[in-house]
C-alpha cells in the first residue's frame, strides 16, 4: 500500500527527437502507448512522408523543456510517432545521410556560378528522400528563386531554404572552447542573447577582440554568465568617483576590486597606487562637497593572506642499506689516471721522434757540403803532384828516352784517365751494393800516374759513411836503360 503509484493518464506522452547527430530537435506526440528508451530509433511523420530520428528525452523532462521552449503539450498539430523503424525504413534512411556531401557540395557549386552571396553551411535530407532543407548564412537579403528551381531539378526533392545565424552554423559544426569544454550552443544553450562590450567593462576585462571572441567570430556567450552578479556588486561602489580632491593634487580612479570591495587610485606627482575603502571615497566626496580637500588619502595596507609554505627538496634516501658506490668512484679515478697518463707519455714519445728527425737532417746537410769541398781539395792536391813528379822525371831522363816516354806517358795519361773514370762508376755502383765494398777506378786501371802515387779513394755525394781505403804503396819505376 505505501508504494508509489504512476498513474498512466498523468504521464508525459510527449517525447523528443534528434535529428542530423543532434543539430535539429522536435517534439511528437506518442499516440502508440509504446514506451521508447533514449537512443532508440523511431519512424516519425515527415512532409509528405516519414522521417527517422533518435529518441533525446522522455518522461517529466520532457515537460520542462516544453515549458521552457513555450510549445503547449496538447496542441493538436504536433507530429505524431508512427512506429518502430523497418528494416526498408533505415535502408532508406542510410542510403539518402550519405547523399548529404555530395548534394552540398554540387549546391554550392550551383550557387557560385549563380554568383549569390550565400553561405550554405548544411545539407539534411528526409528519411524517404522526398524533401532536402538547405542551412544557408547571409549578411543581406537573397532572391534565391531560381536557385530553388535549379536545386529542384537537379536532386528531385522538394527544396526548403532555411537561414540561420552565425551562431547556429557555430552550433552545427560544433567544437571545444577556450575553457576546454565543448562548446555550449552545441550542447545546451539555445535562446542566444546579444553580447556587447559592456559586459566586459563590468567585469574589468581588457578589450581584446581576440580573447573575447569565440569560434564564430562573435563576442562569447558567457561573457552574459556573471554579468548580474557584478552589476548587484557594482550598486555598493559610489557614482562620480573618478576623481578625488587632496592637497597633494586630485586622485585619479584607475580600477575596482569588486571582490574586496577596494578602489585604487593614482595622484599626479607619482606612480604609486593607492587602494581606499568604500567608505573612505564617500567620506572624501562629502568633504569635496563642502568645498574642502582631504589631508591624505589613508590607503589600506595589503596584507598576503595565503602565505606560500616554502616547498622541502626531496633529498637522496639510501634504500639499499650499507652499500656505498665510493669504490666503485675510486676505480673509475684510477682508469681516468692511467688513461691520463698514457696520453702524456704517447705526447712525449711523439715530440722525441720529431726532434730527432730534425737533428738528424741538420747534421747530414754539412757532412754532405764538406764531402764536396774535399774531393775538390783532393783533386787539386793530386794534379799539382802529378805534374811536379812529372816534370822531375823529364828533367833525369835522357832526351831521347823523354820523346818516347813523353808520347807513352800521354798515352798512359789519356789511359789512365779513361780507367779511373770507368773506375769511378764502378765505385758508385759497388756503394749501392749489400757489401758496402768500395773500389777505385784508379786502382782497377793501373797505368797512368795512379800508378805512381797514393791516391785517396773518391768521397760520393750519395755515401755517408767517409772511410778511407788502405793505403797501397805505389809501383816503383824500373832504373833507366845505360848505354
């Protein structure tokens, strides 16, 4: 007996419908007492036809947003709910949604070659596909009468033009706000009241068209969502405060703190501001109207009321116990050292090598100049003793004898002189070889005036090592012939 009892003839029959994913809403009339949950599809009356949509709100809620919108529950002429949608009905229904694009697209194209400024944002199409609305924006009055004719010739429906504003387009196309939250026109808000830039000058916002505007290009709608609440704030604050008379000069009224109900204002001689109560500016305004300036101004001292508790650092807690990493450091040190040391080592064994190299080179350059010099020195040496040995003998021998042995002695001479030099090839070709033996043309000839006397071996440019050859004693003359 004490459980409630729903009396049917009481109850909602009533139900809303969504349409195109929720940017259109009506209301039909369940004549079928069936009972339908939120999100079921129903087969409903159309133009000429049917539609289908999906079920929004049913039950109580259902009154309040009748009540709200200012539609009467019992009007005869709202549409009523047929059935439960068919199967042909939602073949029909899928096959004419995805023809939506492409009428769009080819109506748009229609109405750019008409050249009529219009904007269509939308497309939706009937369930039985007998009737297309069009959702256009436009800042003037269109004629569009042949644009109807084209349209209805083109896609074989019956055509409804309807304009909306930019907010409603906003709405349709949906999206997040600034806030983070998706947009309001789209979800809950519908009658879309005018928006100026007082709203924002209540509130103390800096007019800046950029933050204040939304999605569609318009002044936010929530800019209207406090605005009472700062207006009944505003009735406390004294009218005709802008400016206060002092001796140091007028005060001039820069900003309101509704919230703590403070005033701040500014004097000529500096930039400091000053923030006074409420009724410190009524008292000073009662004073300027006597005809008298204030002494000072008595601004209030700004106590911080929330202190910041200083954040602690989290330090290093050693979880694992008694292990410490000092050995694992100490190692690394040590291969860090040795590594260090290598390198200076390899740097001075470099810097060795580079100037030995370079010693090396300047003592072979004199000893290679000396060579030269004394195998000249030689040479002349030799010649000036050959001629005087030569002329010694002249001198002894008889004339006859110096005839024949002064042609066998040029004879001996130009011999000679061949021999050493072929001698002094082969001595350059035995320096090239492994045995490093040297050996003179001089002594290979044999005639000539190396025969008599001691010649030292030639020094090559090429050879380094400067050893002389043993000394071999010269071949004596035979005694002159006596008659």
């Amino acid at each position: 007996m004490n459980l409630p009892f729903s009396d049917p003839e009481s109850s909602c029959k009533v139900i809303e419908v969504t349409f195109n994913k929720g940017s259109r809403k009506e209301f039909f009339r369940n004549s079928t007492l069936q009972y339908f949950e939120k999100g079921a599809y129903v087969t409903v009356e159309g133009v000429s036809g049917f539609d289908v949509g999906e079920v929004s709100l049913t039950g109580e809620l259902v009154r309040l947003q009748l009540k709200k919108r200012g539609v009467d529950e019992f009007n005869p002429e709202m549409k009523r709910v047929l059935r439960n949608p068919s199967e042909k009905d939602v073949e029909l229904f899928q096959h004419n949604k995805s023809r939506e694009q492409q009428v769009l697209m080819r109506s748009r194209a229609i109405a750019r070659q008409l050249n009529i400024q219009m904007k269509l944002s939308e497309v939706e199409i009937q369930a039985d596909g007998k009737k297309a609305t069009f959702f256009y924006t436009a800042d003037d009055r269109v004629d569009f009468r042949e644009m109807i004719k084209i349209y209805a010739g083109e896609f074989k429906v019956k055509v409804e033009m309807r304009q909306i504003g930019i907010r409603q387009e906003a709405a349709k196309v949906g999206g997040i706000g600034s806030c983070g939250r998706e947009l309001c026109c789209s979800t809950w808000l519908t009658d879309f009241k005018s928006v100026t830039t007082t709203a924002a000058r209540y509130q103390n916002l800096s007019i800046n068209q950029t933050k204040l505007s939304g999605q569609c290009g318009r002044l936010k709608c929530c800019l209207n969502y406090e605005l009472d609440t700062y207006l009944d704030a505003l009735q406390q604050f004294p009218d005709n405060a802008d400016s206060l008379d002092t001796t140091r000069g007028t005060a001039h009224l820069i900003k309101k703190d509704i919230f703590k109900n403070l005033m701040w204002y500014v004097l000529p001689e500096s930039n400091k501001q000053y923030p006074l109560t409420i009724q410190r500016v009524k008292e000073i305004k009662r004073l300027n109207s006597r005809g008298e300036k204030a002494d000072e101004l008595q601004a209030v001292e700004l106590v911080a009321t929330t202190t910041k508790t200083k954040e602690i650092e989290p330090q290093f807690v050693d979880v694992v116990g008694q292990i410490s990493l000092r050995s694992l450091e100490r190692g690394s040190k040590r291969r860090k050292d040795k590594d260090r040391e290598q390198r200076q080592e390899q740097r001075r064994g470099n810097e060795r090598e580079q100037r030995g190299g370079s010693d090396q080179q300047q003592r072979n350059q004199p000893r290679q100049g000396g060579g030269g010099d004394n195998n000249r020195e030689q040479k002349g040496g030799q010649q000036q003793n050959q001629g005087k040995q030569q002329q010694q003998q002249r001198q002894q021998r008889p004339p006859q004898q110096q005839q024949g042995q002064g042609r066998q002695g040029g004879g001996q001479q130009q011999g000679g002189g061949q021999q050493g030099r072929q001698g002094g090839n082969q001595q350059a070709k035995a320096g090239q070889q492994p045995g490093g033996q040297q050996q003179s043309g001089q002594q290979q000839g044999g005639g000539g005036r190396n025969q008599r006397h001691q010649q030292r071996p030639r020094n090559d440019n090429n050879n380094n090592n400067n050893q002389r050859p043993p000394q071999q004693k010269p071949p004596q003359d035979p005694p002159p012939a006596t008659s």
